[in-house]
C-alpha cells in the first residue's frame, strides 16, 4: 500500500491501487476502483479492501461537497453501490459538521459505524483530494 491516502478526512483514509478492469471500455465496468479504506478512532481500526467504490460515486460525493462548502448546509454523502462503505456529512444547526462513516469488510455479521465531529475548515482539502483522485482516476467512457 502506498504512504500517502488519496482521500484523507479525520480518521477516515481512502488508497486507489488501480482500476478493477484496465482494459474494458463500457462505462459501467471499466469505472471499478480497487482501493483499500480504512476508518480508525478511539483505539477501533476497521481495512476494508477490494473493488468497492465506483469512480462515479467519488464524482458525485466530490459535486455534494463543493456545494456543502458553498452552502454550508445540506449533506455530502458517499454513496457505495457496494455495501462495504458509507460516509456523510451533515452539516449541523451549530454551524459545526457531523461525519458518519459506516464500514465493513463483512457485510455479513458486522457492522463498524464513527461519528467525527468536523467543521467546514476540513472539506477545502477533502475536495482537493478528491479532485485528485479523479485526474489520476477519472470517470471513463461516460
């Protein structure tokens, strides 16, 4: 695994090894992300690994974001079609933000939710990271 997350938020870190099919030109399969996610606070570590997040979900989550920054209301959520992975961001009446990130490499018989509580200064280089990703990764074929 490489040193540096390509996504990075609180306790929460995403690395893209690769594309899950390299060769493949239909929208649909050739947009698979290998990638490994982990999620870790108060002495709890959850890795989850494989082809779980689709470069057109981090598209999405990267349009929420920017207009949750811009507004500084509403919710950003990573919405995996795989079940392993889930994350929002609430922006909250105090002016602050919540993080939930629910993860599991078991889908079967655990479930591992974090709360973080955040605030806007932290989305400027979330956004930056998924931006990122998308140049080294970007949605092909659309």
């Amino acid at each position: 695994m490489q040193d540096q997350p390509n996504i990075n938020i609180s306790g929460f870190r995403i690395w893209i090894h690769s594309y899950q099919y390299v060769n493949v030109t239909e929208y649909w399969d050739a947009n698979w992300l290998n990638v490994t996610a982990e999620c870790e606070a108060n002495s709890a570590r959850v890795l989850v690994s494989g082809s779980i997040i689709h470069t057109s979900e981090i598209e999405r989550w990267l349009q929420q974001l920017e207009l949750l920054y811009s507004n500084l209301e509403g919710c950003a959520k990573l919405e995996c079609m795989e079940p392993e992975l889930n994350i929002n961001i609430q922006a909250l009446k105090s002016g602050s933000m919540e993080m939930v990130v629910n993860i599991t490499p078991d889908i079967l018989s655990q479930e591992h939710k974090f709360t973080f509580e955040i605030d806007q200064s932290y989305l400027p280089e979330l956004i930056l990271n998924c931006k990122k990703s998308l140049e080294e990764f970007p949605v092909r074929f659309k």
